[in-house]
C-alpha cells in the first residue's frame, strides 16, 4: 500500500478508513467532504507542513510556531479557530490540529497536498490496512493550548 493510492482514494471519495498498526481504525477526511451532521466535532487537523497552519488558525505567535516546529513528540495543539474557516471540527471557537513528521502518514498528507481531518471511526470496516503504527495513538501524546498572544497552556503533558 501506497501513500499515493490512498490519496487518491480521499480525492475520489472524500474520505477513507486504515486500519493501523495498533488496530485502531483510523478516519481520513478532505474538509470539503466533513459533515457537521455525521462526523465528530473533536475531529483533528492534520498537517505535513508547518505553514498549512494558517488554513484553519488565527495567525499566532513565533513562539508558538517554534513550539509546533521543534516539538520532539507528537502533540495535538488547540488554538482558535481562524475566521475563514466555515466547515470543519471546530469546538467553542477552536480547532484542534497536529502536524505529523512520521514517514509513512506524513506521506499520506503530503500526496494529499491539502490538510486532512482525524477522526477515531466508529466503525470496524476500512478500507487500508498498515503495519504502521499512527503517532497520535502513542501514550505520550501530549495537548497545548497555543493562543494568538503567544499564551500557552498545557492540556495534557
């Protein structure tokens, strides 16, 4: 399995199921196929860029963006939603997102080209299947709260 053919699967579907190596499934989808009637509002933006940032969050400090861009383990950032932003998960004016430097789902991400929404799938069925474990699943996922001003707090260390 190929990072591109699953790609492909997102453009022609909007959306696809891989089971990971943990054997989570896993919910990939293009923000323009995310229905707030269907799909989780706790849903994640994911990045393979640091810049893909400014597509969903109000533009934010440089030491918020050196936090993102040095961080050594995976971490899921909160930080206001940007005004733009019409569709998507986005809880009590923020968004979640999380830029994933690891091989093989960060290719994913980048044959996408465009920012991808997480979600945990309800259901057992997928429609790929990796050895490879999804760096968000791992027990020291950390969450920051990064706001505009630079202020930061930490959710969960």
């Amino acid at each position: 399995m190929e990072a591109k053919e699953i790609a492909n699967k997102i453009k022609e579907k909007g959306r696809v199921r891989i089971k990971e190596g943990n054997g989570t499934v896993l919910e990939l989808i293009d923000i323009n196929h995310w229905n707030p009637e269907t799909d989780d509002y706790e849903g994640i933006f994911l990045f393979h860029d640091l810049f893909q940032i400014r597509t969903v969050a109000e533009q934010f400090s440089e030491v918020s963006l050196d936090i993102v861009e040095f961080a050594t383990k995976p971490t899921i950032y909160h930080t206001p939603a940007n005004r733009i932003l019409k569709q998507g998960p986005i809880e009590h004016g923020c968004v979640r997102f999380s830029l994933i430097r690891k091989d093989f789902w960060n290719k994913i991400l980048f044959a996408h080209s465009r920012p991808l929404i997480l979600q945990y799938s309800k259901i057992q069925e997928f429609d790929f299947e990796t050895a490879e474990f999804f760096p968000l699943l791992s027990a020291g996922t950390k969450e920051l709260y990064l706001g505009s001003e630079g202020d930061v707090k930490i959710l969960k260390a």
